[in-house]
C-alpha cells in the first residue's frame, strides 16, 4: 500500500509563494497590514499549528520516509548509526533506528515482534498518528522480551484477530512505531548482528499477508522535520481530508474552518491567505521553541539551568495530555514535539531506564551560539549504571547539525578525564589546540544548538538531586 502522496503541484505553490512573502515584506509590516479578520485567520493558524503538532511531527517522518521508498508495513531500518542525514528530531547516536508506518483503513494491521535472543532484542512503542502509545513492546515492553503478535484494529473491531497475542484499537487510521535494538555496542559486528535480528520483526495485512519489506535507510537524505511555512497546513488538511476526527478535537477543527480547511472540502487559500499562513507557522515556531527551552515552570527542574525535557503533562497523562481538570495541555504537547517524537505506555520518574536532560543556555543566561566556543565540566561518578552521553542539535529544528561526522560524546569512549575525575567537554566550530580530540564537540558557526544529556541506567542521587551538572560556560584556555 502506498502511504497518501504529497500533492507536489500545491507544494510549490505554497514554498514558491511563501518565499515570496518572507523575503519581500518584514514580519512587523506585514502583521501591522492585516485587517481585524486577517488578524484571527493569523491568530486561529497560530493556535491550529501548536494543536497539531504531534501530528504534523509524526506525518513529515511518514512522508519523508515514503519519499524515499518506505511504505506503509515496511520495516525502514539504519545499518548503522543515523547520521545528520536522516533529518529527525533529536536522535541518539548509540543505536540504530528501526521504524514502521501502518493504516488501518482497509483492516487490521499485525505487528510479529521477535523474542530476544542473548544481547539482541528490541524495544519501543506501537502509537497511533497523535503519538498515543498502544503499546510498548519488546524486552521493556508488554512481552518482556518474549516475542509477540500485536493486532492493531480500529476501534469497536469484532472481526478475526489472528490468534494474537496482544489486540490493540486504534483510533486513528494511521500508526507507527519507533523500535531500538538492543545491541552491546556500535562496533561493526553488533550492528551486522542487529540488522540481520531486524529483519526478523514483521508488519503486515493478516488477511492478505505478504511478505514484508526491509529497506536500509542509512546515507539517505530524509526530510522528516515539519517545516514551518504555509505548507505545514497543508499536511494539516492532508490529516483532515483522510484520517478519523474526535470529539475532543471540535474547537480545533472550527479555528481550522477559518483557515479554509474542513472534512470534504478542497483547500485552497488565496494568495494572500497562504502570505497569512507563512507568517504565522513562523511565529508558531518562535512560540513552540520559548516554551520547550525557557518555560521551566512546566517541566521539572534538575539545577543549574537543566530541566527534564518532558513536561509532568505526558508521563502523568499516559502521553493523552488530557489533565484531570479536564484541560488538554496544548502548549505542554505542542512544545514537547517540535524538539523530539515517540511516547511510551510506560514512564516515569522514579525508576527509568534513562533520563535525559537539556539545558539553552550558557551560564550568562544566553543562547548557545555555533560560533562560540564553550565547556562543560561534567562532575566525577555520575549516577549511571551503564553510561552517560551528550549530544548536541540544531536549536532551529531539533535534528541534528548538518554536514558534521560527531554530534557528541559518551562516557564510553576514551574521553581525557582530569585528576579529580571529572570530564571537560567543549564544544565549538573549532577545537582549540589544547582540548583533546576525544573531548570535543562540534558545532556550526551561525547556528544556534542546544544539548541533551543523556543517563543511561540512572542512579538514585540524580533523582533525590544529590548529583547536578553545572552550567555551561564560555570556554576559557
């Protein structure tokens, strides 16, 4: 089956018109132009892009994948370690990815997860479109590393169920799932053994079965980020035209009629309109990247400018973002999935197996610059059972920087350790001839970045705040 195709005629008008609009009239002139209705078509596009962004975040890895040659009920796998080249929102670098997209509009969908075998497993979460979890699945999943046969059904489903182990309604018609292998290490060996225990997970039509596909994406150029122009409507409309709409949604959907779009009606904005529409999934962005980076209040704090880089509103939540008072946290999810995708059945605080965190900021309160050098002192003994790792992304889009071979560190490698144990880790566009190889990272002049740092097998003086890193400084020779 293919995935739905991008209506490309339509696409080059809305990035044609809309680099037009961005280049040709400044933001403020522009917003001082727009009559009182312009004004709440602008504002309900704002809103709209912030609801929708779970959405749009999953859609652009569907179709970016789908450009590539990756549809629905393939297994689309990385060899290797993704690299800049697989634009998607904050990856690690320690595991390869397998993913898959499913539909469910012609019926149910089986999901065969192979048991573990030794070191070698996987792990990950079945969601639907929004990024709801169905389910988790594999050695940390539901199966326990045992292997299983998930059905994912739509909703009030009677029919056949395949002799699965695990049946899964979904409310929407599409679904996908992010899976990690569980792999020793990144040597070559491992991650020969990783692709070939891959290729025994499969994804296909129980009632129609074929056999499944396995496509090696690595070294391919994906485009799986939302871009923040007019366009982003139109994947918006794409949504509305083909998929389930809820109840929980009606506000949305009426803001989204404004805007030309609604079920069973054709989209088409007006020149002026799609200028409208530009401005304000640009200024949705500005909004989304203040929250996720300055909105502490929102997520837990962990010293020193770090904070928890998902809102209590997820793990609390079950990834519904409904709260009890019966608020749907908006902001909180809009937020969370501009800087990264995927959920989980199960997560919390008090024992996970990581916690990552992020900071934005130096030390004098400003935004990490690509083209300032800076340092991290990451303290001796960190409560890890396994390893600890840093890692730096674009701060405009999240993915990794473009056109670099090193995105960060890890404690696994031969980094240079001080005489109290302590690490030094500098970032820059250029090392500095005193600061090892082994300890540097790399940014990209002009770029503004942010890190996550990331605790794999976290220990409990993280938790009751007994270890805390410090904050990153202007470096200093």
């Amino acid at each position: 089956m293919r995935l739905h195709p991008r209506s490309w005629a339509t696409l080059i008008t809305f990035f044609a018109v809309s680099a037009f609009s961005t280049f040709s009239v400044e933001a403020k002139d522009f917003s001082a132009s727009l009559t009182t209705q312009e004004k709440m078509t602008h504002r309900r596009a704002i809103e709209t892009a912030v609801w929708a962004m779970p959405l749009t975040n999953a859609l652009a890895m569907r179709d970016g994948f789908a450009d590539v040659g990756c549809n629905y009920n393939d297994v689309c796998y990385f060899s290797k370690i993704q690299n800049y080249k697989a634009a998607v929102t904050t990856p690690n670098n320690t595991t390869p990815y397998v993913m898959a997209f499913w539909n469910i509009s012609d019926g149910p969908v089986m999901i065969e997860v192979p048991p573990t075998e030794g070191d070698l497993g996987l792990w990950g979460t079945l969601m639907d479109i929004w990024q709801r979890p169905l389910a988790d699945v594999g050695a940390k999943g539901r199966d326990k590393g045992a292997g299983a046969r998930y059905l994912i059904v739509p909703e009030n489903y009677e029919g056949d169920t395949y002799n699965a182990d695990y049946v899964l309604p979904q409310t929407t018609l599409n679904g996908y799932t992010l899976l990690r292998p569980i792999i020793p290490d990144a040597s070559a060996g491992s991650l020969a053994a990783a692709e070939e225990f891959t290729r025994k997970l499969k994804v296909y039509d129980p009632a129609n079965p074929v056999e499944t596909q396995y496509i090696d994406l690595q070294d391919i150029n994906i485009s799986g980020v939302v871009q923040f122009d007019a366009s982003l409507f139109l994947s918006i409309n794409n949504f509305v035209q083909n998929e389930n709409l809820e109840e929980r949604d009606a506000v949305a959907l009426g803001m989204l009629r404004r805007l030309g779009i609604e079920k069973g009606q054709d989209f088409t904005p007006s020149d002026r309109e799609i200028k409208i529409l530009d401005d304000a999934a640009n200024e949705a962005l500005i909004f989304l990247q203040e929250t996720y980076f300055d909105n502490y209040s929102r997520k837990q704090e962990m010293g020193n400018g770090w904070t928890v880089l998902t809102p209590a509103s997820s793990y609390e939540t079950g990834f519904e973002w409904l709260m009890s008072s019966g608020a749907l946290a908006l902001d909180d999810r809009g937020s969370s999935f501009f800087a990264f995708y995927t959920s989980a059945e199960e997560f919390n605080l008090t024992n996970p197996p990581t916690m990552y965190l992020l900071t934005s900021r130096d030390a004098d309160g400003e935004r990490l610059d690509g083209g300032t050098t800076y340092s991290l002192t990451v303290p001796p003994n960190v409560p890890v059972d396994q390893f600890w790792s840093v890692l730096v992304y674009d701060f405009e889009d999240a993915t990794f920087l473009d056109g670099l071979d090193k995105y960060g560190v890890a404690s696994t490698e031969n980094l240079i350790a001080n005489k109290d144990g302590s690490v030094e880790v500098v970032f820059g566009a250029t090392r500095p001839e005193e600061v090892p190889a082994s300890n540097y990272v790399p940014t990209v002049e002009g770029k503004g970045w942010f890190p996550y740092f990331r605790f794999y097998g976290p220990g409990e003086a993280l938790f009751k705040g007994e270890f805390k890193l410090p904050e990153i400084t202007k470096y200093k020779d």
